[in-house]
C-alpha cells in the first residue's frame, strides 16, 4: 500500500504575521469512497482541529457528499466518512 502524501498548510495570523496556535499543520490525503457513483476518491484532511463536518462535491460526478473527519490526541486522522448529502441522520 501506497502511504498517503502529506501537504503542509500553514495558517497565518495576519495581525501578528505567524502560525494562530504556533504550529504548523498538514493536510492528509485520504481516500475514500463516493457514497454516489461509488468511485474511490482522495480527500485533503485538516490536521489543525479536532473534527470537521463540510460540504465537498465528489472530484468523478459532482454530486454533493458531506464528510466529517475526526482526529486523535495526537493529530492523526482517525476517521473519515463520508454520505450523501440527502440522507438523514
């Protein structure tokens, strides 16, 4: 298996010209499934907090998937999901 590529993002105070927290953050490619045409895609997870729920559209048919992400203590990804955004629940 191939290890997901890892991207630097850095978040800029623009008051005071560094990092909001003094660290910087990574963004992981994650691969998941589209909950639609069912094709596997690559998401880019922020690292900076702790879960995130967002809107992004599937990069093979554009339908509109909501993915929440979840990070550990440590800042590592511990799961992404994703669904269709007209399921409920």
């Amino acid at each position: 298996m191939v290890k997901p590529a890892t991207y630097w993002l850095c978040i800029i105070d623009s008051s005071a010209g560094i990092t909001d927290d003094g660290y910087m953050h990574f963004l992981n490619e994650q691969e998941v499934f589209c909950p639609y045409c069912g094709e596997a895609i690559t998401l880019l997870v922020d690292d900076s907090v702790a879960s995130s729920s967002y809107t992004e559209d599937c990069s093979v048919c554009c339908q509109p998937m909501l993915v929440h992400a979840s990070m550990d203590e440590n800042g590592e990804v511990q799961s992404v999901q994703v669904r269709r955004e007209d399921e409920t629940g």
